[in-house]
C-alpha cells in the first residue's frame, strides 16, 4: 500500500482553531492567494485556474476555469453563488471547511469574484449547519474590517459584496439550479435545460457562477502557488488533491484528503493512516464510492484509482467524495430500500417519472421488506426504474462473470440527476444481491395488499 | 402566534437590504419569524407577503417547500435522528427508536409538557461521526441510547443552554449590514440591475 501523502491544500488548518479567527488565518498566510490574485489581471486569474485544470469538487466534477469561461462578455453583472447546500448521503466534507476553515472558503470565494467580476457574491449554506453559517458570517464580517471584501479591496480598487445565506431543508436544492431558485426565494425545483450551466441565465437571469466550497477553497493555495505545482500532483486527467470522506463500518471512519487520482479505494479504506480497515475484523461486502447516487462498487474494485476517469468507465462516479462502507453483515435490500426512500422523500416533483417512480420504487421495496412481496417485484422494481433512466444503466463490471462495465453516466427521462440516481443503489444491489431480495420474497406469506400504503412512504416507514 | 414584532420588523428590513430583489429574502425572513415564535404561522407569512411584495399563497409555496419550516408548533427541542445510509449501518433505526421510547413519543411527536419533538431525518452530513443526531440543529455525533438518555436529562435540566438555542434560533451572529452595504453597491459602475428594487 503505496500511499504518497502530500501536503494538504484544504484541510491543513481543520485542527487548528486559531486559524477560525482573520488572526490565525493570516498568520499561517491567509488572504495571500488573494493578494496574489488583485496583482493580476482578472482575465490571467482565470488562465491560471483554467491551466490547474481544477475540477469541480461538488459531484459533477466539471473544470472550474471552464465553467467561468462560458460567461457571456458584457452583460453584467455577473454573480457568484457558493453552493454549500452539502446534502448527499454520506457526505461530510465541505463541512470540514465551513466549520474549521471558514476564511479559507471566504478568500476562495473573493478570488473567484475578482476573477469573473461578479458584483456579489451569496454563499449559501446548507439550513441544517448552524455552526458552519455562524462561523462563515463570523469569517466575512472580519474579512470586511480588514478590507479583504467590500468596497476597494485591498486598494485595487475592485469591489464586491458577500452575502451568507442558508437554506431550510431541502436536498434537491444542492441542484445549482435548485439552487438559485431557492435563493430567489422560491420552491427549490430545478430547472429547465438548455441552457445548461447559470453562466449563461442564472440568479435574477444574469450570468453566473455557481462553486462548491471544496472547489472554491483550492483557489488560494492555486494562487500561491501556480497552476504548476497544482498540476504536479494527482494523474494526468486528476490533479491536485481531494477531501473523501469515508464511513459505515471502517474502524476509522474519517474525511481524509489524499493526492487525487493516485490513491485508490483500498488505501482510504483499509490504511492505518486513513479509516483503518473493516470493523471487527469482517469483511468488506460492497461500497458506495462517490455518494448515495453512485452505482456501488464491490471488493474487486478496491485497486480503481480515485480519479474521476478511471472510476467513470469502470461504471460508477466519485460524485461528492463520499465513500460508504458496507461490511458482510449488511442487509443489502434494507440498505437499499433506505436510499430509495431518501429519493422518493426528497424528489421535489416536478417531473413525473422522478416524482412517482421514486414513490412508487419506495412503496413495491417496502412491501418487499415487510413480507408482502409479490414474485414479480424485483422486475417491477427493474421496469420502473427503467422509466426513470432509459438502460442500460451504469454498472460496474464483474470479472469473474465476464459482465462488462457499463460507463457512467446515466440517460435521463427527468431535468436533473435526482431521478436517475435512485436507480444507483436499487440496481446495485438487486444485479448484485438478488438472493437476498428473493430471501425476502419467499417469506412472503402475507395476501397481496400488506404493506401497500403509500401514506407510509414519507420519512417514518414503519418497519 | 403572530406578525413580525417591531425589532424583528427591523432586522427583517436590515435583511431585505441584502439582497438587489427582494424576494430573495424570503427564506430569511421565514426563519426570522421561526426564530420569534418557533413556528411559522399564518400571520407571519401573511407580514412577510406585505414586506416582500408578494401573496400570501407564494410565501406559503415556498414555505412549504422545505423540511425545516414548521407550520405548527413543535418542541422546544427537536431531536432530529438521522437514519440516512451511514448512520443505519452503525445503529440509527436503533437510536430513533431508543428516542421515541425514552421520550413517549411517535416519530413526529411532541412530548405532552411541549420540550421535545422528535424527527427522523436524512442525512445531516455528519456521516464519519455516526449514529448522529442533532437538536435544534446542534449536532450530537456518535451517539448511544445511554448518551442520548443523558442529553435529554440535561437538555431538561438547562444545562445546555449555551449550546443548545430555542427551536427556531439557527445563527446567533447576524451579519452587519451598515448602509454602505447592500446589493451590489459595493460594485461601482455597474449597470442597475433590470427590475432592482433597492432599500427603501
């Protein structure tokens, strides 16, 4: 186990509560990357974070510099919206920056703002982190007396509001159009494609750019350092370094950054650095990769690197860095079941396959558990989802059974992912665990009908 | 139980500075008048209408839309368990049901002296330190049923208070928002935003 730890970009400061206050943050070199960035043209700030080829860090792992790129010239103005909305199932590390390095976001953030032009920047936090908005406002407020944000920072003369703003419960709204729905002061339902980035029509239909934390909390150290230095770490297509955060049954469970690409799964699983193995000495059954909405992934697949271009084609995604460990002693069909409902819970409506296949995916799987299955559910289940995302559906390959990958990503029949991704941890785990499901089945004594009450889909399902 | 009251009518006008179209202060204000009465009622959201410019049936839309508005009263603590896929694999069906039995109540309910309420709830993103629940929106990571027996005891008793606010109250730090601060005026020489509406 070959593990190259280096230097950490973005959790450097998590230990250190001195660094919450400007004091701390700038005496371990804070708001240097910006001073950096105000010495250059804003235009030569985007080349260098173009030529870092940082990708985005929030799930769909598109390139920063790109993004900001397709902002039509001359029609300001131009905003910024931070999405700190981190609601993926078993995702916890954009937290780590919020609550532990909140001027680290602050200052990624007035960089990216100098760097597009944005006249105002909202950084919306997700409504359940109290602590991570009392911190942040806590952040911004100092980085206002010190004139790091504002009105002529730092005497260059650009100027830029910064606005902390959260949200009240609601996962879709991770969605960036959702996103800016719900910071207009609307329902947080996504929205229509094309145009498909709010580059071109996004917050009050001006052009903007919508971040993770973890992606804009990069920009400093880029700053400092050089796209160079950045490009020295990682893989050829995965540079830089990546917050995982891994949990279920490790004996470690942990958010952990590790050089991009060149780690693999079974280093942040099983390395005494990282989550440190299995729990009581078990055995891995499955994981979940890059969040709840990633196909899962199975012991063979520990040696995939954790790069975005090796775990695509291989048939998953590393979304949202958030890794989940399921040992032998899972019950793979309640653990799917659980995801199933978190969509169906959280699908916002709008689009009829999402809004009753999920429903009706949580309902049939319920009734599965619960002893009032029918022979052919597992189809149904397959059928709906189907209807949900057109196959074939990524999925990883098995070598054993000569079953090749499929790649990701998944065909849609909804305007956003959330649909889609229900399919994930159902499809995974009836190819995979089919026994269980039929384990499931053949206890089904009950008449048809038991278990068949759609009131008991909402959060508390009755088990 | 009722309108803004005049220091939250105050802030509620520092808030809508923030923003260059007012609706988006639609969510804060919600919370605002959680934060007031720890409910959103109907007098609340008809105030926020006649701030915002809008019908009721909008802010009522929007309301409704998300899990942390609660349109009747709930406990002065609610105890959300997340039982989402990383806290379920290390016990968190368990803890809610440890919750609900310690507490008397069904998931959802509200104890008959109006302390707490228990929720079960998705994932909170506190996945590495699971079985995690929060109250009021404070977390309380890798819990037990004996530790959660202990947080009740104390919560009961006052003893974390400090930590723990009234339902309703997120943020105890409000951002400043002095006159030289709003909606992009920080940003000289830009066009006017179409449709702005500045602070009046």
């Amino acid at each position: 186990m070959a593990v190259s730890e280096v230097a950490p970009i973005v959790s450097a400061r998590r230990a250190d509560p001195g660094a919450r206050s400007i004091e701390g943050y700038l005496a371990d070199g804070g708001y240097e990357g910006l001073r950096a960035a105000l010495a250059r043209p804003p235009g030569e700030v985007v080349d260098e974070v173009k030529a870092a080829q940082l990708l985005g860090r929030g799930g769909a792992g598109f390139p920063a510099g790109q993004k900001w790129g397709f902002l039509p010239p001359g029609k300001q103005p131009y905003y910024l919206v931070v999405n700190g909305d981190e609601s993926e199932p078993g995702t916890c590390k954009d937290r780590v920056i919020l609550e532990n390095d909140p001027h680290l976001l602050v200052e990624g953030t007035l960089i990216c703002a100098y760097a597009i032009g944005a006249a105002q920047a909202f950084i919306y936090i997700r409504g359940e982190m109290a602590l991570a908005q009392e911190r942040v406002i806590a952040a911004v407020e100092e980085a206002y007396q010190r004139g790091f944000a504002g009105r002529d920072i730092c005497g260059s003369g650009f100027s830029v509001d910064v606005v902390v703003h959260w949200g009240a419960g609601a996962y879709i709204v991770g969605e960036e159009t959702a996103l800016l729905e719900s910071l207009e002061g609307k329902r947080g339902m996504p929205r229509l494609k094309p145009p498909y980035f709010p580059a071109a029509i996004g917050l009050y239909g001006q052009p903007t750019v919508v971040n993770n934390v973890e992606t804009l909390a990069n920009l400093p150290w880029v700053l400092r350092h050089g796209a160079d230095a950045f490009l020295a770490l990682g893989t050829e297509r995965a540079h830089g370094t990546r917050l995982f955060a891994v949990s279920g049954h490790v004996r470690k469970p942990g958010v952990f950054e590790v050089e991009y690409g060149t780690t693999t799964f079974r280093d942040v699983i099983f390395d005494d650095r990282y989550a440190g193995g299995i729990r009581d000495g078990n055995q891995l059954k499955a994981f979940i990769p890059g969040g709840s909405s990633a196909p899962w992934l199975f012991p063979e697949h520990l040696d995939l690197a954790l790069d975005p271009s090796v775990v695509g084609p291989a048939g998953s995604m590393l979304g949202s860095g958030a890794i989940v460990v399921m040992d032998e002693t899972t019950d793979a069909v309640r653990a799917a079941l659980r995801l199933v409902r978190f969509y169906a819970h959280e699908s916002c409506g709008k689009c009829t396959p999402c809004r009753e296949g999920t429903t009706w995916l949580a309902t049939i799987l319920s009734r599965v558990v619960r002893g009032g299955g029918r022979a052919d559910d597992l189809d149904l289940l397959l059928d709906v989802a189907d209807n949900i995302s057109p196959p074939p559906f990524p999925r990883a390959g098995w070598a054993d059974q000569a079953i090749a990958p499929v790649p990701f990503p998944y065909r849609r029949t909804t305007i956003c992912d959330l649909g889609p991704s229900v399919v994930s941890p159902l499809r995974s785990a009836i190819e995979r665990f089919r026994p269980e499901f039929e384990a499931y089945l053949a206890r089904a004594v009950a008449a048809d009908g038991e278990g068949d009450d759609p009131a008991a889909i909402p959060v508390a399902v009755s088990r | 139980m009722a309108r803004l009251n005049p220091d939250n009518l105050v802030i509620a006008r520092q808030i809508l500075g923030r923003y260059p179209h007012s609706r988006s202060a639609l969510i804060p204000l919600l919370h605002l008048a959680q934060e007031q009465d720890g409910w959103v009622s109907e007098e609340a959201m008809v105030h926020i209408a006649e701030l915002l410019d809008v019908t009721p049936a909008e802010v009522l839309g929007t309301a409704s839309f998300y899990e942390m508005f609660k349109r009747e009263p709930v406990g002065r603590y609610l105890v959300n368990v997340c039982t989402n896929i990383s806290c379920l694999l290390v016990g968190g069906e368990e803890l809610l049901e440890h919750c609900t039995e310690r507490l008397g109540v069904p998931v959802g309910g509200t104890t008959e002296d109006g302390v707490f309420s228990v929720e079960e709830v998705e994932c909170i993103a506190a996945c590495t330190d699971a079985p995690c629940l929060q109250v009021n929106y404070r977390y309380f990571p890798t819990m037990t049923p004996d530790a959660a027996d202990l947080l009740f005891d104390d919560l009961r008793a006052g003893r974390l208070d400090d930590v723990v606010p009234p339902h309703g109250t997120l943020s105890r730090l409000r951002p400043v928002a002095d006159a030289e601060r709003w909606a992009g005026r920080g940003a000289e020489g830009l066009p006017a935003v179409p449709g702005q509406q500045g602070r009046s």
